[in-house]
C-alpha cells in the first residue's frame, strides 16, 4: 500500500479498516477468489497503478509513522494515569 501497489487480501474488517474501498477482496479462506483478483490487476495494468496510486495517498493520508507514534504515546499517558 505505501509503495504504491494494489493490495489484494481477503474480506476481513481489518483489512476494511485499512484499505476501505481501495482495497481488492476476496471471501475470506476461498484461495481461487484471491488467486483470481491477482490475476485480474496483472492484467489490468491501468486498474492496478490507478488502485496502487489511489493507496498510496491513503497510506500517506492516514498511515504515517508520525501519527502513529502519537496516539501510541497517548495512549501510554492514558494507562499511566499522567
């Protein structure tokens, strides 16, 4: 996803929660499914820069390691009571 790459996983909320309508499902557990939505974006070149470029900025927008750090040290504040 931060590369710039389409992300292909299984239906999970999870991977909702990250990849919201970006991301390529497939039922959870059913290998053909995935395996089939890979072949898809290996063959739809356009389909697969637009969905990597489109997650790419989502990465950026809400993703970067700076946030992270943040909430994690908030939530560190929040359990120590300071």
């Amino acid at each position: 996803m931060a590369t710039g790459l389409p992300t292909v996983t299984f239906n999970t909320p999870v991977s909702m929660e990250i990849l919201g309508d970006l991301g390529v499902y497939s039922e959870l557990g059913n290998t053909e499914a995935l395996a089939s939505q890979i072949e898809w974006l290996l063959k739809d070149e356009k389909a697969a820069k637009s969905i990597g470029f489109d997650l790419r900025a989502r990465a950026v927008e809400h993703f970067l390691w700076d946030d992270a750090v943040h909430q994690i040290l908030e939530i560190y504040d929040v359990a120590l009571g300071r």
